[in-house]
C-alpha cells in the first residue's frame, strides 16, 4: 500500500487498491464461489463463513500480498489471519435500492492510535466488477473516528480487547455522520477497510451477480471478543486450514493450543 492509501484507510476507514492476482485466480476463485454456493431459486444472497476449502480460496487467503498490506494497514510487525466469508448477491429486478447501516465493532480512539493498531483489518476482494447499482457497500467516511471518539472516555468500552457485536445504525451515537458513499471497484480489487465505521450491503439492482471474498486480519496475540459458537468455528477452521496452506506460509494462522 502506498503512503496516500493507508493515510485514506486511517482518515476514512475503507480504500479501494489494486492486487497481483492474475485475472484466472480471479475468475477460479468466482468459480468457486458457484460450486460451494449454489444458488437455490429466489434467493437474493448466499454466504459462508469459514467452512470452505477450495484450493483457488485459499490461494487467496494465503497470499502474500495481503499478510503485507495488513502489517502495513494495522502497523505491525506480524499479523494472523481471522476469518473469513464469501458472499454473492444476485440481481433483483424490480427492487427498489436500498442498503441497511451498521457497525460490526466498536473501538475506543485509542485503540486506533495504538502501535500496532488493537482492531480487525478487513480485506473485501471482489470478484466481479462493482458498480453503483450491483449491490456495492454503502459506507459512511470517517465514521469510525468519531464513534472510537464517543467511545474513549466510556469505561464499558476501554475495559478491555474489544468484540463483534453488530449493531444498526438507530442504537449507535447520534452523531454527524457523513452521507453513505458506495465502494467501487473492478474485479481483482480490493477494499481494505475497518468495519467499525458505518457500513452495510446493499440490493444489486443491475442485471449480473456481485461476488466477494472476505478476509480479516489481527496484530499478532491480540485477542477480539466472538460469541461462543462463532469463536470455536473460527478456531476449527484455522485447524483445518494449516495443512492445506504451503509450509511458508502457515505462520499467519494463529497458533492454536490443543
């Protein structure tokens, strides 16, 4: 990432950069996306999360490219890998955009000012172009800055590592948010954003679906709150990932003691 790249994700929470994914690992892993997902009629969305092991998905996740733009991203030294969904919405003609708005975290600011950051870094790759009306991400610039501000001097909020706890924009601060822009991108792309700003999915209204790949990063050791269930599936998953990753690359699973 350059220097201007990360300055955007710091200011206002999301960035839009190219990747060296050739255009077939693109397209292997959208291929993908339809054998694992396939789509029943009149579904509008399909997802999973943490539970695929295809060799053009984890081809991705392993990249070196993104541990890098991480490190970079979260100013750390070593990062590991989180989790992990894939998402594809499929055109719904004759719906009326729309998008709901929420946070997936909450941070106090000095979390955010933090050598290495202590928050999750998000990858949105994208498999397929994303254009205004193929349900691209609504996403509010600068919001994640002024709720961790809200949130700095709340002893609810600086107790201790921070979790996943979605909540919709009518429960958070009631503060002047910027308007909701969408995220843009061509295939290969991705959106290297924190989704503790205001975010969320919108309806694609165009006439071909919108796949992508999700993928999260952490300061080596820092512990993120996940519900019960949600924690154990990522633990199995990381399990389970270890022997199909190449040898030189496992270090950004995290170590899980048995």
């Amino acid at each position: 990432m350059t220097e201007l790249e990360l300055q955007q994700f710091e200011a206002l929470g999301a960035v839009t950069i190219d990747t060296p994914l050739p255009a077939r690992e693109v397209s292997d892993a959208s291929e993908a996306f339809d054998r694992l997902m396939p789509r029943k009629e009149g579904q509008a969305r399909t997802s999973l999360t943490c539970s695929y092991f295809d060799p053009a998905i984890v081809n991705i996740l392993q990249h070196p490219f993104f541990e890098q733009a991480a490190r970079q991203a979260l100013q750390a030294d070593r990062v590991h890998f989180f989790q992990t969904a894939i998402v594809t919405a499929y055109p719904e003609p004759n719906t009326p955009f729309s998008f709901w708005q929420h946070v997936d975290i909450q941070y106090p600011m000095s979390d955010f000012r933090s050598v290495p950051k202590q928050i999750i870094c998000s990858f949105f790759l994208w498999l397929t172009d994303v254009n205004e009306r193929r349900a691209p991400m609504m996403f509010r610039p600068g919001s994640h800055l002024q709720i961790a501000e809200f949130r700095e001097e709340d002893p609810a909020w600086t107790k201790g590592p921070a979790a996943v706890a979605p909540t919709p924009l009518d429960k958070l601060p009631d503060l002047p948010y910027s308007e909701p822009v969408p995220l843009i991108a061509t295939a290969g792309q991705v959106s290297v954003l924190t989704t503790a700003a205001v975010h969320g999915a919108s309806v694609n209204i165009d006439s071909v679906p919108r796949k992508n790949l999700v993928f999260t990063f952490v300061p080596a050791g820092l512990k993120i709150g996940l519900p019960p269930r949600e924690e154990q599936q990522t633990l199995d998953y990381c399990r389970a990932l270890s022997p199909l990753m190449r040898p030189d690359r496992r270090h950004i699973l995290p170590i899980v003691q048995d």
